[in-house]
C-alpha cells in the first residue's frame, strides 16, 4: 500500500471512530505539515501508522481539554508528537501561553508521555534529523520492554542502539557495556560491534592480539 492510500486510510479510520469536538478537530487540525510529518518522518522509519492517533485529545491539571498532533500509544509507552511552525508557536506566543506550554509538557511528563517537538522546518527540509531522534526516543522503549528478543527487531536496529550507546557513554565501548545494557550473550555483542567496525562506525582498540575496546569513528552518528 503506498503512503497516500495509507494515509486516507488512517484519517477515515479515526474519523469514523470520532464525533462532536473530537471529530472536527481531527478534520480542522490534521493538515498539511501533520501529513507530511507522516510522509517524511514517520513512514520511511516505521513503514505503517500502527498505534498511532492523530490529533489526540488530552487533559491539563484543571482536566482541561488539549489536543496533540501525534499520539503513539503502545505496550513500552506513551509518545506525544508535535509539528511546530515558527509563527504559531513561537512567534505570537505571548507570556501567559509560553508559561502554560512550559508547564503543560512537565505535566504530561509528570503522567507518563514522552513528548517530541518538531519544527515544520525539519519535516520539510531536514527529515533525516527528525527520523534521527524520533529514533533515539522510541527506539530504547522497545528494546528495554523485552522487543529485543522479537523477529520483527532487526540486527540493524540493534546496531544503531549499541552506537546509541557508545555515544551515551563518551568513551571506549565493550562487549560489556553492550551484554549489560542490552540484555544480550558475549557472542551476539561481539557480532554487532565487529559488524559496526565493518560499516566503518567503530574502531577497534588492540592490546596485544585481542581486541578490547571499540571507539566511535567520525561521522558515526549519521548511521545512528
């Protein structure tokens, strides 16, 4: 199915579950920077809208109503999206809306969301940014609720969370940093990082005839 049969799909789908406010909302509000969000960021990473809402009604400590542009709600958490445009959140904000912002997102994470912000400048020209770091947010969810052990993880993804990883910790990398972050044997975290080194993102570090360490070679974080 190819992403604009997809994406008719998907808003029909939520449309037809929908009425009253919520409804129009989603009618009023998923426009043309949400549906290129979808077709620059999220498809090419994910390749479906599974568990996704779009322009989904949330509530503030006085209960209320707010609606986010992208919810995705699965077993290893809560993920809010926005796609930001300069003008209207930025721009004509005043001080009691940036103050309200500011606390809204403390809230929601207060509740549980992980919240992403994108700016309609990066969907639109930088989408490699975006998918970059909604990678980096989603990604380690997934794998610290057990997905590691699922087929439908694949051995890159697993790559580019041991180069998460490397990056995280700012130094030399181990078979033992990866054995305890990821919950995986001596040989598999041998694999991946042998694999990296193949890909030109590590560098192995030798004493003597074995390899002990492995450090990050410039330009590996565009592989994350």
């Amino acid at each position: 199915m190819n992403f604009e049969v997809m994406h008719q799909t998907f808003i029909d789908y939520h449309t037809a579950l929908r009425s009253g406010e919520r409804k129009g909302r989603l009618i009023r509000g998923h426009l043309y920077a949400e549906k290129l969000f979808l077709q620059n960021v999220w498809y090419p990473l994910f390749g479906n809208l599974d568990h996704l809402h779009p322009e989904y009604e949330i509530y503030d400590w006085n209960r209320k109503s707010q609606f986010i542009d992208f919810a995705y709600i699965t077993p290893f958490g809560r993920f809010g999206m926005e796609c930001d445009g300069f003008q209207s959140h930025v721009k004509d904000m005043d001080h009691e809306k940036f103050s309200y912002s500011l606390n809204r997102e403390i809230f929601l994470t207060a509740m549980g969301w992980k919240m992403m912000h994108f700016s309609f400048d990066d969907i639109q020209n930088r989408p490699e940014v975006c998918r970059m770091l909604l990678q980096m947010v989603i990604g380690p969810c997934m794998i610290r609720k057990g997905a590691a052990n699922s087929a439908a993880i694949s051995a890159a993804f697993m790559e580019k969370e041991v180069l998460r990883l490397a990056w995280r910790l700012n130094r030399w990398i181990r078979p033992k940093d990866v054995i305890d972050h990821l919950d995986v044997d001596f040989r598999t975290a041998r694999k991946w990082l042998r694999s990296l080194v193949e890909k030109g993102c590590l560098s192995p570090i030798t004493r003597g005839k074995d390899i002990r360490f492995y450090e990050l070679k410039e330009g590996s974080l565009e592989h994350i």
